[in-house]
C-alpha cells in the first residue's frame, strides 16, 4: 500500500542533539571513573567473582541450619589458610631450588669439562689458529717499515684485576668486579669458585686442602661457605639469613684464612652497616670450622659502630690461632678513633664439645 508523504507513519522524529552529548559525555564519565577508581573496583569485582563462586558452599552449610555469617566467616578462614599454607610450600621449594642451582651449574661445567675432545676443544684449536694467523700477519706488517700501521683499541672488559691469591696447589684466584675465578699457573681457566665478588680468604680445611672461603648473598639463605679448589665442590657452613624473621637482617662480614699452623677453622668478623642487632651473630669475631654444620666458637663483640670501611672488624690472627686482633671504635661512631684489640685464645676453644 503505497503512503502519502503526509502520512504521519512516515514522519521521522527530530534528532535530539542535546539528548545523544549527554548520553556520550556520561558513558565517558563512567568510563574515566572506573579507569581512576581500578584500585578500588578492582578488589571489589574479585570479591564479587569469589562471592558468587563460594555460594553453593555457603548454601550448602545454611542448608544444615549453619547461620549464613558463620558459614561465610568458615569459607573466609579455609581461602586464607589454604592459600597461607601453599604459599609457604612453594616458597621453601623455589629457595630450595634457587640454592641447588650453584651445584647443578658446577656439575654441568665439570661434566663438559670431562668430556674430552668435543666441541669446545675445537672452538679452542680454531681460536688458536686464528691467532696463529693474526702473529704471522703483524710479523709480515713489522718487517716491511713502509706498510700501514693498523691500530686497534679494544676495551678490557674483563675486570678481573680486584684481588690475586695464590693457593699452595699452584691455583691462582683472582676475583674481580664480576665473579672470582681459579686458574692455573698457566693461567688457563681451572674453574668458578664464586658467581659474584665478597669478602673471602684462601684456608686449610681439616685434611690440609686449600679452600676458597667467601658468602653468597644471592643464595636463598645468605651462606657461608667454603669451596675446594682442587675439585671445586662446595660447601655451605653456616646461613647468616633468618627465614622466620621479615624483614631479613643482613649481615656483613670479613673472613681471615692465614692460621695456616690450625688448619680446619677460619676467623669471621660479623658487622651490620644499617639493620637493628637481632641475631646472635652480628658483630662478633668468632672461629667457624670448615667442616658441614660447623662448630662456631664466639671469641667476642667488637662493639664497632660502623661509620665506614676502616670502621669494620678486619680480624686477623698468627698461624696457630693463639692470638687474635681486631679493629674498633668501640661504639663511638668515629671513623678516625679507631684501636687495635687482643685476643687470647686458649687451646680449649679448639677441644670437641
């Protein structure tokens, strides 16, 4: 049926302009609202999600007449605890895995070592016959006087020129501004003591072998340890981390290895730069036995307050551990008021307990 154009049927409405901006500035609003206000509405939406996922349980306890508060309070308690408890499960395997993965790594690197002739042998004879052929150039460039001269400067990133110890095996340990390497007296690469650089000292253990003595802060317990240069196995001695108290009260400390005449102990002077004293080890000068799960002999409190590094406890002993000397300021907080102090140490201290 065809319409007249005066047919209001097909009359359009007017667009109400005013009507159609205030619908858009107010979805803008809300909008904008929601994204400055996520913080809030964040939590919020999970509780409702959890809410409304939680609800049949909720039911099902009001259905055995337990008042619905009680029932929501009893859910409340179950997230809480479940979640608290697989927290701590999973918290002590990641450390634990982080603390296995020095040992893995060495494993690794001692099974490629072994391997015998391999790929990294031949990556080794092409570098030396790349160099081989680098001499005979610059051999050839210095005999003929009118050739150009090519110089080339490349930048030592290396950085292992910080400290050189000489262990009694003939190992050198050099540890730099990146992590603290053994070689021969070749000076060919003998292996890792430590993937990062801290205060240690070279020792004799127990049976007359040379260790590395160091602490590892990136590890999940903060250990002390001591490595065996000759086989390069590595051993945890003492945690300076307490897992049960948070915050972490970190622990700083210098090692002395030079009792050459007592072998089987090194002297460790602990010492706090910003924390409260919270542990029974802080700023102490003690004897720590390089065996696992030492015996910890304290000597004394230093009572140094650190005001800077020659503020710190360098403890240092004579070759058979007799005597004993440390820096202090005694608690003043002078960096200059600093004295030496002794230490007798009887024959005792030595004795199984």
């Amino acid at each position: 049926m065809n319409r007249s154009p005066s047919d209001p049927a097909t009359v359009a409405p007017p667009l109400n302009i005013r009507s159609t901006s205030l619908v858009i500035l107010a979805v803008i609003a809300v909008v904008g609202s929601l994204y400055v206000a996520r913080s809030l509405f964040a939590p919020l939406v999970l509780g409702i999600l959890i809410s409304y996922a939680w609800y049949p349980v909720v039911s099902f306890l009001d259905r055995w007449f337990v008042p619905r508060a009680v029932s929501a309070g009893i859910v409340v308690a179950v997230l809480v605890t479940g979640g608290w408890y697989a927290f701590g499960a999973l918290q002590v395997q990641a450390l634990d895995l982080i603390e296995k993965l020095p040992t893995a790594i060495q494993e690794i690197r001692r099974e490629v070592d072994s391997a015998g002739p391999g790929v990294i042998e031949r990556l080794r004879d092409a570098a030396d016959q790349i160099e081989a052929v680098a001499e005979e150039d610059a051999a050839a460039d210095a005999a003929d006087p009118q050739a150009p001269q090519r110089v080339i400067i490349e930048p030592d990133n290396s950085r292992y020129t910080g400290v050189l110890l000489d262990s009694s095996i003939g190992v050198l340990v050099v540890a730099g501004q990146t992590r603290t390497l053994a070689f021969d007296r070749e000076l060919r690469l003998h292996g890792t003591l430590h993937e990062s650089v801290e205060h240690a000292d070279l020792a004799l253990d127990a049976r007359g072998r040379d260790v590395y003595v160091s602490v590892d802060f990136a590890s999940s317990r903060g250990w002390l340890f001591m490595v065996d240069i000759a086989t390069l196995t590595r051993t945890n001695l003492v945690s300076t981390y307490n897992r049960r108290r948070r915050p972490i009260a970190y622990t700083s400390l210098h090692v002395s290895g030079k009792a050459y005449e007592r072998p089987g102990w090194a002297l460790v002077s602990t010492y706090r730069t910003r924390s409260e004293r919270i542990e029974w080890f802080q700023d102490k000068v003690m004897l720590v036995e390089l065996v696992a799960s030492p015996r910890i002999v304290r000597l004394a409190d230093h009572r140094s307050a650190h005001a800077g590094y020659w503020t710190e406890p360098h403890s240092g002993s004579n070759r058979d551990l007799s005597r004993v000397l440390f820096n202090s300021n005694w608690g003043s907080g002078s960096t200059d008021d600093v004295d030496t102090w002794h230490i007798d140490v009887p024959t005792s201290a030595f004795e199984p307990r």
